[in-house]
C-alpha cells in the first residue's frame, strides 16, 4: 500500500532573526493511481524576502502540473524504460538520452517555470509591502520590488519531487537538498541517490528557480522497468546539512524506516514535528522540511533488513574503536616507558582521557547491539506474526469468498427451485388444459358420431324420399297415360 507523509518547519536560526517566516514549504499527496512528494527551499538572503511565498507557489503548481500532465501520457512515455539518471544541459552533450523523454520533460519544466512567473507577478502586484518587509529588507531591494523589477528574485527557491504510479517513477530537481530511495536487494538494504548532483551547488551556493537559464539546470531520473524502491526521502539542505554526509543522512532516514513499521502517516508527522525542530536547534539552525513515498507492507518486511544495516555500520565502528584503543594503549606505554617529568603527566591524563572515551564508545556500540539483537528478535517475532496475519487474512479472505459463493450458489438453487416449480405449475397447467382438450376431443368424437347418425338418417329419408318421389311420378305418369287413354277412347266411340 503506498502511503506519503510530509513536514516543514520553521529553522532555529529563523527564530533568533526576529521570527523570520519558515521559507521550506513541502507537499505530498496520493491521489487515483499517483503519489507525489515535494519540497521547496526559499532561500534565505536579504534579497529574497518573499521566498516563503515563492517556495510554496512552486510546490503547488508543480504538484497540479504532475497530476495534470502525466495521469495522461506518463504511461506511454516512460513504459518499459529503464532506471535512467539525466544530469544538467550542459552534462547531457554526448550522452545518449531518449529525445522524446528529454523534449516532454523540457516542455514540462518550462510550464512550471511559466506559472511560478505568472503567479509571483501577481501576487507581487496584490500584494505591497508589509510591515515585516519594511522593516527588515534593505532599501534597495524594496525599492526594487516597488519599481516590479527582478521580482522572481524575491521569491526564488529550489525545487525536488518524486512521483509514483503503478507502472513507473520519476524524479526530478533544481537546487540543493538530496533525495535518498531505499531498496531491498536479497533480503539485502541498499540505498542511493537517483538524482544525479549538480557541482554548482556548494555551500551557502545553489542553482535556483530564479536563475535566467533554469530550464538548463533541471535534473532529472526515471524508471518503468517494473522495479520500485520501497521508500524515497526528500529533504531540504537544511536536513542534509544537519548530517554532513550521505551515509549519515541514509541512517536517520532508517530510524524514520523503523519508526514507520509501526506508526500511521499521522504518526509519523508528530516525530517530525519533534524531532526537526531538535535537530535544527543542533545542527544546520536551517529550516527543515521532509517528504517521503513509500510502500507500507514493504517497510515492514524490511525492518530485519535495515536493523542487519545498522548493525554491520556499528560493526565497523567497533573494529576501528578497537584498533583506536590498541593505538591509545600503545602510547600509553611509549609514554610510561619516558622519564618522569611534567609533560608526561599531562600526556598520560589526555591518553586516559582518550582511552576512557573510546571505552565508553565501545560500551555504547555494545549496549546498541545488543539492542539491536533483541530488536531483531522482536522484528522476526513481528515478521511470523505478519505472516500470519497474512495468512489469517488470506484465510479470512477465501471465507468470505466460499461464503459469497455458497450464497451464490443457495441463489441459484433457489432460482432453480422457483423455475422447477414454475415449470411444475405450467405442467400442471399443461396436463389440466391436455386433459380439456381430451375432454374436447371425446366431446368431438361423440358429435361426430352423431353426426354420422343424422347423416345416416338423413341418407335413408332422403333416399325414401327420392323413391317416394319416383313413384309419385309413376303414378302420376300412370294416371297421365289413362286419362289420356281415356280421353282417346272417348274420342273414338263419339
């Protein structure tokens, strides 16, 4: 289950220059098929008195430009591609980059660029100096902002994203602040940076949104091989300066790993809320933000992984502790071997000195491992206890699927029992209507007989009556001829 988590917060050095406004802004979100995670680093000189403003229009803008642009065409541009790092114009000459790539996400940055430009110009024009603002910024600046002029100086900032979808990620970045993804690798936790690093940023120095030529300086990663990493860390120069090195930066990203197996994305954001603001205080006194994508299930099966990490580092730590402590005993007895004066009194106290603090340190890695055995322990524990729930859950899952399919099944039988007695009714219905219709038939047969009868009868009386018909004409030809024999005879004896 993919999940996001994000927070900035305003740098302890903000809170002693007269609570100058948190200039970090971050944003991360998981929306249809999509998770995305910001963050922007207005910068903090005198002259960009509104990069608070500028940080946060440029999240939200490239945020709506990811979810406009690539939901749609992001598929098919990145399908099939493998993990491919793409550094800044000028490092691109003579390196083999997919044109269609390259061109789609030129056009994709100079919008971003267009409507962070669009969007300052008018707020810069709604929007005069405030009192804060007259107060702290120098004269030539303000004068400068009231005459509209070099305004995308006043709200410069840098950006970093990462984005994920079913079927690929991407990453892209302009300034400083570094993205860290971490990856399993046979049960193996491994780590890098997918964002290539720009050279020109050093120090209090970056590239910026700002620049002339910012479109030459966008880098950017992407990958739609099927591999997804199982958490990415975005963070502000702020966070990585706290920590100095990469591999620093990578174990306090690990103690937020272990921090997320067991906590929801809530909870996660009341650590940051207590431990950045802590951490500022100590280290870089910048403003901090942090956001982060990540897979939930994933994290927790890889808890053993990164506890294995954490332990193999203090392993090495340990081994050079001790080859530290055998250095330190061996000067000790250089130093006991020399003649008593004052120096080696001073040289023995800085030795034991130095020999108890690599003792403590040996302590602490010892007393860490140990933790981190029994934290081991407890993972596997949790690790056959999630096996389990998956299984329960598994379990649970084709319950419920034999349920619905035996209710399906009492369903179809039913239906079947209302179709069988429906048929029965019909059959019965069927065998009453054979039984009228044989009733109907007898009827039938019975008139028909009786009709043969008549017809018979009918027969003999007309034949009676044709005979009777023919005697009458005997009879009256009979009586013709005599009255004519008559009437002859008559005649002659007149």
């Amino acid at each position: 289950m993919i999940q996001t988590f994000n927070f900035h917060c305003q740098g302890e050095s903000h809170k002693k220059n007269d609570n100058k406004p948190c200039q970090d802004y971050s944003i991360s979100s998981v929306r249809e098929d999509i998770a995305i995670a910001i963050i922007s680093d207005g910068h903090g000189g005198d002259r960009y008195f509104r990069s608070h403003f500028g940080s946060e229009f440029l999240s939200k803008i490239t945020k709506d430009s990811i979810i406009d642009t690539f939901l749609s065409y992001g598929n098919n541009l990145f399908e099939g591609k493998h993990f491919t790092q793409v550094g800044i114009s000028k490092e691109r000459k003579d390196k083999k980059i997919d044109e269609n790539i390259e061109k789609f996400m030129q056009k994709f940055f100079a919008q971003i660029i267009t409507q962070w430009y669009d969007k300052i110009k008018e707020h810069a024009k709604n929007n005069p100096l405030d009192e804060w603002e007259e107060k702290h910024v120098p004269d030539r600046y303000k004068q400068e902002f009231n005459e509209q002029k070099r305004l995308e100086k006043n709200y410069g900032c840098t950006l970093m994203a990462y984005v994920q979808t079913s079927t690929y990620w991407f990453a892209f970045q302009i300034g400083d602040g570094k993205c860290l993804s971490f990856h399993m690798q046979d049960d193996t936790l491994t780590w890098q940076e997918p964002v290539l690093w720009d050279e020109a940023c050093f120090l209090n120095t970056t590239t910026s949104i700002c620049d002339s030529n910012a479109i030459e300086e966008f880098r950017y990663s992407y990958c739609g091989d099927g591999t997804f990493p199982f958490a990415v860390f975005l963070g502000s120069d702020g966070v990585d300066d706290s920590y100095g090195t990469s591999e620093n930066l990578a174990t306090f990203y690990q103690q937020l790993l272990q921090e997320m197996a067991n906590k929801t994305q809530q909870g996660m954001i009341s650590v940051l809320e207590e431990s950045l603001p802590t951490i500022s205080r100590i280290g870089s006194q910048d403003d901090m933000s942090i956001a982060c994508v990540y897979n939930s299930i994933e994290v927790k099966e890889a808890q053993n992984a990164i506890l294995n990490f954490q332990k193999e580092l203090k392993a090495r730590q340990l081994d050079e502790l001790k080859d530290r402590k055998e250095s330190i005993l061996d000067k000790i007895k250089k130093i006991e071997s020399r003649a008593n004066d004052k120096a080696k009194e001073v040289d023995l106290k800085y030795a034991h000195n130095d020999l108890a603090k690599v003792e403590k340190d040996i302590q602490n890695i010892h007393a860490f491992l140990e933790k981190v055995d029994a934290k081991i322990i407890i993972s596997e524990q949790k690790k056959e206890i999630i096996v389990c729930q998956k299984r329960n859950d598994e379990l649970s899952s084709q319950i419920e699927e034999a349920k619905k399919h035996r209710e399906k099944l009492l369903e179809e039988l039913e239906l079947e029992r209302l179709q069988h007695k429906n048929t029965k009714t019909r059959l019965q219905q069927n065998d009453n209507q054979i039984l009228l219709m044989q009733d109907q038939i007898n009827q039938y047969e019975d008139d028909k007989k009786k009709c043969h009868i008549l017809t018979e009868k009918l027969k003999n009386e007309n034949k009676q009556i044709v005979r009777n018909k023919y005697i009458f004409m005997l009879m009256i030809s009979v009586a013709f001829v005599l009255l004519l024999f008559m009437s002859v005879i008559s005649i002659f004896l007149t």
